[in-house]
C-alpha cells in the first residue's frame, strides 16, 4: 500500500475532550450561516482540527463525512492560515454535493474574520 502524503494525521487533529475545551474557553470564534469557528494559539508548528457534525445538521453519515471532507480539505491547503493554531469548526448547515466551493468560501471568510480579531486584540 502506497503512503498518501496529504493524509491528515493524528497529529493535525484535536482528540481529546480536554483539547476541545481548551479551545472553546478562549473564545476567539467567528460564526456564519455554514459554520462556527473557535481558535486558540497552540506552541506548535503546525495547526490542529477538531470537527463537530452533529445528526441535527445531516441525519445521514455520508452527509455528516462530506462537510468533514470539505472542511479538511480546506484546511490543508491553508497551513499559512491555520499554521500554529487549534481550530474547532462546527457545520450549522447540510451541504451538498454542490457545494464545496460554497463551503471553502464560509471557511476563508471566517479566517479573515478571526485573524482580525487577534490582531486588533493583541495591538
């Protein structure tokens, strides 16, 4: 079996309750109708996802896994954004197959929106 080197490991991800929490207290978070968006300075060199798809926005797992997918991917190809930082996204809304770029547009206003926030707060 070949290695897959844009696998997201376990290293790029928040596992534990504890870490999740974490994020949630600080309270940098911005919000549209897709997602809610909480970040937290991590003294890593890499940035860390936790995901939260919850049945009530899509009862059916292969919807619950797309919105994931999209999400992962997204942060993937934007390490200079999310680079040193744990990230916790929750999906408000289904999305369908249709709507990927829809998502990664949500997802790069919403990095906008809190890299502002850190830097007007931080100043």
């Amino acid at each position: 079996m070949a290695s897959n080197t844009n696998r997201f490991s376990r290293l790029d991800r928040l596992i534990k309750t504890d870490e999740f929490s974490s994020v949630f207290n600080l309270r940098y978070q911005a919000g549209n109708e897709l997602f809610q968006i909480w970040v937290k300075p991590n003294s890593l060199s890499r940035g860390r996802l936790g995901l939260v798809v919850s049945k009530r926005v899509d009862k059916r797992a292969v919807g619950r896994n797309r919105i994931k997918r999209q999400v992962r991917e997204w942060f993937r190809l934007n390490p200079e954004v999310t680079c040193g930082l744990d990230w916790v996204v929750r999906a408000k809304k289904r999305l369908g197959r249709e709507d990927g770029m829809l998502a990664r547009a949500a997802l790069e206003r919403l990095a906008k929106r809190l890299q502002q926030c850190r830097n007007s707060s931080s100043a």
